[in-house]
C-alpha cells in the first residue's frame, strides 16, 4: 500500500487531498497518514497541508526498491531486488540466499558494507555513496565455464558507466574497472558446483560512485578513483545501477545463448591491458612480459621474456612504466 502510495504522489507532482488519497486506496484518514510517516521514515521528503493535501518534494538519495524497480527494463535480473541499509557483505548474504533456494536474477544491495570483501582475501572499503551489491545466477553449465560471469559483469558495468557518461573508464584483466589507471570498481564471483554443474554463481560488483575516499589508507587511496571524481559533480547512482543491471542482463543472456566469444570481443574493445608490458602477480608466482590475449576461457596469456607463453587464471597485473 505504502509503495503504491508512492506511485501516486510520484504521477502528481502538485498537490494531492487527503481525501482523494483515502477514496482511490479506500482508506480511512489515519491509515493515509500513517503510511505517509512511513514515506517519510524511508527518507522522502512530504510535505503536508491543511486544506491542500500532500505533495511529494524529493526521494532520498537511497537505492530502494520503489525507486530502482520502477523504470528498470528487465526481465531475470533485479526479480527479486533485496535491499539493505546495512550488510557485511553482500556476497554473504546474496550466498545464504541461494543456498536457501533464491532463484535465479535475485539481487542483493546494500548502501553500506562493514565486511566488504575484495578478490585475493582483501578487504573491500564500502562506505555510502558507493554501489555494492551482488546478482545470483544459476547457469546451466559446468563449473570450469564460471569465470565468464566475471567478464560478462565487467562488459556490463563498463557498458552501462560510458552509455551514463562518455568517460574512458576501462577494464583491467581480470576485472577491475579503471580510469587513467585508478581503480573504480571491481568483481568478486564466487561459485557453489558439483563436479558436473553450478549450483550458483554470485556475481558481487563494487563500483566506487559518490562514495568518500577518506577512509582508506593513503597508499590505496592514490590507486582509487570514484565516478563522481571523474565527473566532477553528483552522479546518480540510481541511473547507474539500472543501466548495469539491464546490460548485465543482455550480455548474461548473451553468454548462456552463444557461449563467451561475442562477450570476450567486447571485453577485449575496452580492456587497457592486451598488448602492453606488464607485471602480473598471482597466487602462484610473479612474472612480467607482454600481455598478448585472454584465451576462451578467460585466462590471461602472458609472453615472458625468454619466449615462453604463460596462461595464467588469476592474479593483478601492474602496466610497465603507467602504474
Ligand atoms: C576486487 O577485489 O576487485 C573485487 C571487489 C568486489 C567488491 C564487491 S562489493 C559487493 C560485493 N560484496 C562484497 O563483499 N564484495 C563484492
């Protein structure tokens, strides 16, 4: 009743009677008021007048479900939208979830993580102002195809920040988002399988927006980079987050229609890395040469200096001379 409350204040943007509320919801006065104190608990601004009525002043600058389900155009992903002000992490919860039968598009968000975690066992600093939230996903496929979630969410994110802004924001293999070298956001994808299928993959993107870096040690901080930065002004994560959830879900259908070729074409269009000297450290070592390609699973293959050319599965890489 409260959303659809909602809704009706949102199409009339002057002033709307008490009375006419309580008639079209069929609601006595005291109910109208209570779920209008409900509205204004949830952070929008309603003014109210004797003899004129209500009226909707503003949203809250918050991710809710009223406010990203309304005008997202898709399908699968955001169906259900779990909300939350507060998380460890979304990548938790979004797994306990699907261990507990959530089905396939649920998305998981909150405004603010005390457990953020990044790739590697790092930690993830994920104050307000930020987008973290995390997409299940039940891909009818073995587990050794799982990794192409990850390029899937960064031709996605990419995608949908250059369609909001013209900004070169690009992509790191494996996934970090990068603008001149700093990085705006990553993906963690983590996997629950049998030998033979995946029970579920949750997909976590963190993408630093109108978020504060003074929290974060100043040696991380210099690396860091927020779209708001970028832009130099407010950017409206509402916007951002419908425009990836709907290229998430394009590209994910994509991917489950023709396999990872299309997907890792576009990935390679903006990636700021193949063809160029690197650094890469990774669990199981440290090498450094030219990065020639991602192969079609998505591991990076790396020409060292004797000739030799390594595949490797996961780890950062550093640009020669650039970072
Ligand atoms: C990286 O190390 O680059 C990956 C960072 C992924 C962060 C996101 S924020 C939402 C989701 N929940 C988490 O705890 N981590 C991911």
């Amino acid at each position: 009743m409260k959303s659809a409350i909602l809704r009706y204040l949102k199409k009339r943007p002057a002033w709307v009677s008490g009375e006419e509320i309580c008639q079209v919801f069929n609601l006595s006065r005291t109910a109208v008021w209570k779920h209008i104190n409900a509205l204004r608990r949830d952070g929008y601004t309603i003014e109210a007048r004797p003899r004129k009525g209500y009226r909707l002043v503003s949203p809250p600058d918050l991710l809710l479900p009223e406010e990203i389900t309304e005008g997202l155009h898709t399908r699968i992903i955001g169906y259900p939208y779990l909300y939350y002000p507060v998380l460890d992490s979304t990548n938790n919860q979004a797994k306990q979830l699907a261990q507990d039968g959530a089905g396939e598009g649920t998305v998981v968000l909150a405004e603010e993580q005390t457990g953020g975690r990044g790739r590697m066992g790092r930690r993830w600093h994920s104050p307000r102002g930020g987008l973290w939230f995390s997409i299940i996903l039940r891909p009818p496929f073995e587990p050794a195809r799982a990794a192409g979630a990850t390029f899937v969410a960064a031709v996605a994110c990419v995608k949908a920040i250059r369609s909001y802004m013209d900004v070169g924001v690009g992509i790191k293999w494996p996934n970090d988002l990068v603008y001149r070298g700093r990085k705006m956001g990553g993906i963690l994808t983590e996997l629950s399988a049998e030998m033979d299928r995946i029970n579920f993959l949750v997909v976590g993107i963190g993408l630093n927006i109108n978020n504060s870096t003074d929290i974060l040690p100043p040696g991380l901080r210099a690396n860091v980079i927020t779209l708001r930065q970028i832009a130099g002004r407010e950017v409206s994560r509402k916007e951002i987050l419908q425009a990836v959830l709907q290229e998430f879900e394009e590209w994910y259908l994509r991917w489950c229609r023709e396999g990872l070729g299309p997907v890792l074409e576009t990935w390679k269009f903006y990636n700021t890395c193949i063809g160029s000297e690197i650094y890469v450290k990774g669990p199981g070592g440290e090498w450094h040469g030219r990065a020639l390609d991602v192969d079609e699973e998505g591991a990076l293959l790396l020409q060292t200096g004797s000739g030799e050319v390594k595949r490797i599965l996961s780890g950062d890489v550093a640009l020669v001379g650039k970072e």
